[in-house]
C-alpha cells in the first residue's frame, strides 16, 4: 500500500476545498456572507482564486476562515451603509493651534503649534465640491476651532450647506469668541465638547489641570445659549464603565440621551500607546487640512495617511479614497475598523 506524500496530501485537501466551495458558496444568497474554514496561506490562495475565478469575493481573511461574499464586490454599497459611504462626511482642520496641549492628541495641537489655518475661501471652495459629491455632514475640529480668526464665517458657509458638528474644549467662551458663537446658527450647528470623565481627575491628568471644571462651565453655557450639544469622551479602554457616569452626569446638564461619542486613543500625534491604525484597517472619513487631504481625521499629521497634497479638485480625490478603500476589501485585508471621531 502506497502512502500518499506531503505534495499530495496538499493537493487533495485543496480539491477538496474547491468542492467544500461549491456547495457551501453555492448555496448562498447573493449578497450574503459565509465563513469558509482555513489551515494555511496556501488555502487562503485556493479561496481567492476560486473566488476571482466564479464571480464572487473575499471580503476577509481571518486567523483560521476567510469571509466569502457570494456575487462580485463591484462597489461599496454592499459594504458600508450609506451614511458611512466615503464622502458622505467631510472633516475641515480649522486650524492646529489650540489653548491646550493635551497628552494623547492625534495631531499634536498645543498653543505652540503651527496655526497652518484653512482659509475661508478654501473651506468654500471644499464644501461646495463635497456637495457636489454626495457629502451630507460636515466636521470642524483642529487644534480648536474658536480659535481661527474668521471662524464665525465659517461656521456659517458649512451650515448653510449642510448639518454641522464643531468640535470644541467649551473653554474659550468669553470676549470676542463668545460674541462669534452667539452669532452662530443653534438649528444646523451641533457644538460637541471634550468631556473624559464625570468628575475631573481623569479629564485634568490628561488635560490639564482644572479644564474639566472650565469645560464643564462652557457646556452650561452653551446650553443656555440655546445651542445642541453632545459629549465627547476619549478612553484608554472600556473596561472602567466611566462612559455610564458620563452618561448621567450630562443628563444633569440637559444634554439628551444618546448624544455621547466615545473615541480610544490613536497611537498618533503626541499619544505614545493606544490602537495603531493604517489605511488598510480604517474606514475613511475624508479630511481636509491646509495641508491636503486626509485619509482620516485621526491620522491628519500622518504622513501616510495623507491622499493628496492638494486640496481641490476634491471629488477626484474622494473616488481614489473609495476605490482604494474598496481594493482592501477586495483583496481580502483585515476587516476595517470604524474609528468614531463625532
């Protein structure tokens, strides 16, 4: 009796996959997934050459099965829901300055930083071709924004085109700024605050000390301005349930249920630890910054996560970003990540 060799082994369990395909793949929906079991790179080869070769896809690959989409990933619809489509969102880098230097910011903001401010007519320019492009929300974030010198005018050409989020520590809420945020729009504009713990030592560790008392104070009145406003905490992990505090202690201030972002750390900018993300594991979440366009916001001093230096056309750009992101899924890469910035 002759023992099969290891080059036969290997050939059977390949054919033998071919066939598992078949029938399993075969008996899906269009449209719908399924986990076909691995052992080896080798095989992961076997699924996508069956895959390239019989109209359907690998979605990704995983630690022991690849996910196989059955029909042929022609566009993102079948990938992302419409609201997460690349584009629908569009996030301005207001500027990079800040009143804060906080110890895990992404993109480095302190009061020492280069301003590298985006001028109105380029916010104009880029709202209306993100319009052009489908984009149905708009993001102002820096650095802090209340600390551009025409931000009231910006404010007011983004919530004119679109429902508008403006990040902000609520801290500078005094003087001549605080004349600009009165003029703005209560109905199109969100203001979302920087909020980390329900009590301060968490938030001024990594804030500095006593922001969390003056964030608190700017969130009031901006309640009292009439103005919509959400939380937005960043965690090292999740695991200390400090959101649930969070939660109740912006119901004291009137802020409604539901309207609490919780963000991790980013290894980017000044944070030392935190997620390491890449193109290839990020959903975008197109940005603009006087510096190009961005693949993320999270990642808008990251040199490779930049998409283009130059700022306009914008729709061009946003294709590529869809077409290189749909080319990760493709090919099978680790499942992207959603990565919540508002």
């Amino acid at each position: 009796m002759t023992t099969a060799g290891p080059d036969q082994v290997r050939s059977a369990r390949r054919a033998q996959l071919s066939i598992r395909l078949v029938d399993v793949v075969g008996r899906l929906a269009a449209g719908t997934t399924t986990l076909v079991p691995v052992e080896s790179p080798a095989e992961v080869e076997v699924v996508d050459t069956w895959c390239r070769g019989t109209g359907n896809s690998v979605l990704a690959v995983h630690p022991d099965a690849v996910e196989v989409y059955r029909g042929r990933l022609s566009d993102l619809d079948s990938i992302l829901p419409p609201d997460r489509m690349p584009g629908r969102r569009l996030w301005l880098y207001t500027n990079f300055h800040c009143n804060l230097a906080c110890d895990y910011c992404c993109v480095s903001s302190s009061p020492k930083a280069d301003p590298r401010v985006l001028g109105v007519d380029s916010v104009a320019a880029l709202v209306t071709e993100a319009g052009e492009a489908g984009a149905t929300e708009l993001f102002l974030t820096g650095g802090e924004p209340l600390m551009h010198p025409a931000i009231a005018e910006v404010v007011a050409i983004c919530t004119t085109a679109a429902p508008t989020v403006m990040l902000t520590n609520a801290m500078l809420f005094r003087g001549a700024r605080l004349r600009a945020l009165d003029s703005m729009p209560r109905e199109a504009l969100t203001l979302q605050v920087s909020l980390d713990s329900a009590t301060p030592d968490l938030h001024d560790r990594h804030r500095g000390a006593g922001t969390w008392a003056r964030a608190v104070e700017g969130i009031r009145t901006a309640r009292e301005m009439g103005f919509t406003v959400r939380i937005a905490m960043t965690v090292a992990s999740r695991a200390g349930g400090e959101e649930v505090e969070v939660e109740r202690f912006a119901a004291t201030l009137g802020i409604r249920p539901g309207q609490l972002v919780v963000r991790h750390i980013a290894k980017e900018g000044e944070a030392t630890q935190g997620i390491v993300l890449t193109r290839a594991t990020l959903v975008p979440e197109v940005c603009a910054t006087a510096d190009g366009i961005w693949w993320h916001p999270v990642g808008a001093t990251d040199e490779a996560m930049r998409v283009s230096a130059d700022l306009l056309p914008l729709r061009p750009t946003i294709e590529a970003i869809r077409e290189e992101y749909l080319g990760y899924r493709r090919r099978g890469d680790v499942l992207a990540a959603s990565f919540p910035c508002a």
